[in-house]
C-alpha cells in the first residue's frame, strides 16, 4: 500500500521543522558561543541530543577529545547508581578469637559532619567490642593520576582512603585562648597558635600530620580545615582508637564480601546530592573505590574503570582516556558525545524525577546565581578548572520537551564568569523557543 499524501505531508513537516530546529540552534550557539571574541581561541564542543528522536539537533565537534574536569563525575555517578546498594555498606565485619575484624569499604559518611546519624560508630561503641582490628582492601593510591601534588592540603583533594574519617579532614579551632582539633589527637601536632582575629591559615607537611600555623597570611576567623594524612589507611587505626577509647590495630588478612556481616549507613542518594551539588571530590573518589570493592573485592581505581570501560561503558561514541572519579586530572580525556551518550543512558534506566533530585537545577548547588527563573527546567553538572569549563545535563523546554546537551569549552584565557553567562544565554533561548 502507497503511503497517503496527508502522511507524507505530516513526514515532510516534521523534517522542515526539525532542519528548522536545527539552523536556529546552530544560529544560537554562534551568537552566544562560537563567535564570541573572549573564545576565538578556545576549544568548544557542543551537543544538543533529541531523546524521543534520538537524533542530535545540534553538534559542533561533538567528537572531539576535551577535558571535562568535574563532568567526569558524571560517570562515577552512574557507575555507584548501578552497582552500590540503597544504603551505602558502612563495614562488613565478622568475630575470630574475641576479635572484631573490620573490614573497610571505603565509604566517605564515616564520622562526617554532613550526616548526623552514624550506625558505624554506634556500633563499634558497644560495651562488648574491645579488641578491633581494621582490614584494607586497598589497591589504590592516595592522590590520582595528574592531580596537582601541590593542592593536597586543600579540601577539594582529600586523600583517598579504605577508612576515611570526618571526611578526611582536620578541624582545628581557636576556643578562647586555646585550640581544640577534630579529631582530637592532633592536638599536639599542632605548630604555632593563631591570634584572635588576625588573619591566619594551617598547612601540612605532605604525608604527615604536622600542622603549621601561619599568621602571616589567610583570612580572619575562628575555624580552619586542612586534609588528614591517611597513608593509606595507616592513620586510620590511630585516630579511631582515640575516638572509641578502644584498642584499634591493623590487619592485613581479607575476606570476602559474602563473609562478613554488613552494616549499613547512609541512603546512597544522600551521598550523590551532595557529590553533584557541591561537585564534591572525596565523594566521588570514595563512590568509585565503594564501587570497586563491592564488584571486584578490592579498591582499585584503575582496575574498575577498565572493567567499567569494558562493560558498561563498551558503547561510547568515542573511548575515553578516564582516569579518576572525581575529574581533578588533567588527563581525562572526554567527548561531549559521550556524555550526552551517558546522559541518556541515565535516564533510561533510572527515572528522571530522580535525577532531577540528584542533579543541581538553577540557582542552586555549583549553579548558584545561574540560569534565575528557569528552576526545574534544567538540570546539569558543572564543571571547571583553570581554562576549561563544563556544563552537561538536562533542559525541559516550555513545550515540556527533554533535551540532553554537553558543552565542553578548553583553553580559554577569559574570565570564567562570562563564559558561564554566555552558556546560561544559548540554552536558556533552547527552553524559551522549544
């Protein structure tokens, strides 16, 4: 049977629109990106992908290898929704000869001040545990492939760990006249003492926890932060020994997971909010190194992104060079087709309204002060370090149309701020029109 000529009209419609769509977003990009005198110098890539269609509406070297930065944690994300439980394994534990063999998962809520309850340490604190002894299964090391060696002190690079503690850093406090840590047993390490408001700042010496006082220079106020040495799980056993007030020793003999007896902590969603909102690096760390342990028995970053490359992930546009959870590496190498490509997969196999959840929208989370009244139209993860920028994510349009972009911007020598604005223009003209 020939097909009618009314169907064919309504075919031939859908196509001048969809040409249509496609010149005014590509006429968009260049007003807002391409032909902006602060970018002539940089690398841009763009996608703009149809989910219902599955066809792009807009590609501008999608292609092309970018550094992502923080858009890396997009697939760590993906990686922990898939194979990390509802509640995130705390420990897994069994008794040998009066002995609480605690074997460590890597899970990053441990003793946090982001979540109050902490079903770990109230159970260690039972009267009845005495003798404890920490298991590691760690493969790893504490600072990524191509990460800055001199950023270690800084909260954003928190040394990666089987046991992380408050985090993975050190509070230290000036109360009255005297200073008080979190944990407490770096008290005596501290060097110098800050004077009430006068500008002061802590460092550490690298792999150490020796904390210098600086009184030359940082900022006025009563509370500092710097990371913890870790060493690997090394100083794990010391500082939960002094907060227990238990004897805490290391052990180097694994078990299995199906051996132990699991305890539980957080809600996973819990821990990926915050990891997207505040594009946080020791989450996303700690999520890929969880994700890891439970699906090879051991934290291995490197063996995991290859198993995940392999399988998951065996579909991408383009392979990527990936080599940590978090993004900090310059050596991640990504393609806005692959995160467009990743972006869908996400909401196929997980509902939207739970990523939106997730996810931070306008003026919230690392999208404060962008995209204002257009809350709950799009949904996107930043990301950014010096010279490069990223924006990947979710537009609803006004016509209630999903549409999943990746715009990847390198070598730039303008100031992030206006990039960011430029950005928020084109897709914002994408929801408005669509």
């Amino acid at each position: 049977m020939k097909p009618s000529y009314v169907f064919l009209c309504f075919v031939s419609l859908l196509l001048l629109f969809s040409c249509s769509m496609q010149k005014q977003i590509s006429k968009k990009a260049k007003d807002s990106l391409l032909n902006d005198p602060d970018l002539a110098s940089a690398h841009i890539g763009i996608i703009i992908f149809d989910p219902s269609s599955k066809k792009y509406l807009y590609n501008y070297q999608g292609d092309k290898y970018f550094t992502p930065a923080s858009n890396t944690k997009l697939f760590t994300f993906y990686a922990g929704m898939k194979y990390l439980q509802d509640s995130l394994v705390a420990a897994r534990y069994k008794v040998e000869d009066g002995t609480l063999m605690l074997q460590a998962t890597g899970d990053p809520t441990f003793l946090n001040p982001d979540f109050k309850n902490q079903p770990l340490f109230d159970f260690l604190q039972q009267k009845a545990i005495n003798d404890i002894a920490i298991i590691t299964p760690f493969a790893s090391e504490s600072f990524g492939q191509g990460w800055s060696w001199d950023d270690f002190p800084f909260g954003y690079m928190a040394e990666r760990d089987p046991f992380p503690m408050y985090g993975n850093m050190a509070t230290i406090t000036l109360d009255g006249d005297s200073i008080r840590t979190v944990p407490a047993i770096l008290k005596p390490f501290i060097i110098g003492k800050p004077v009430k408001n006068h500008v002061w700042e802590v460092n550490r010496q690298l792999g150490e926890h020796i904390y210098i006082v600086d009184t030359t220079k940082g900022t006025i106020g009563d509370e500092k932060k710097v990371t913890m040495a870790m060493g690997k799980g090394i100083f794990a056993c010391r500082y939960l020994s002094d907060t227990l007030h238990k004897e805490v020793i290391r052990d180097y003999n694994t078990f299995s997971n199906s051996e132990g007896i699991p305890i539980y902590s957080q809600p996973k969603d819990s821990l990926f909010k915050i990891m997207m909102h505040r594009s946080d690096n020791f989450f996303a760390e700690q999520t890929l190194l969880m994700v890891s342990n439970e699906k090879l028995g051991e934290m291995n970053d490197v063996r995991i992104i290859d198993t995940l490359l392999s399988t998951d992930f065996k579909d991408l546009p383009q392979k990527p060079n990936w080599v940590d959870g978090s993004g900090l590496s310059r050596y991640n190498l990504f393609s806005p087709k692959d995160f467009t490509w990743l972006l869908n997969k996400l909401k196929e196999e997980y509902s939207l309204q739970r990523l939106e959840v997730i996810l931070p929208t306008a003026n919230e989370g690392t999208l404060d002060g962008l995209f204002q009244g257009y809350e709950n139209r799009v949904f996107a993860k930043t990301g950014s370090f010096s010279n490069n920028l990223a924006l990947s994510g979710y537009l609803i349009t006004n016509k209630n149309r999903t549409l999943i972009f990746s715009i990847l911007i390198n070598n730039h020598m303008t100031s992030s701020k206006a990039i960011r604005k430029h950005i928020e223009m084109f897709l914002t003209g994408i929801i408005d029109k669509y």
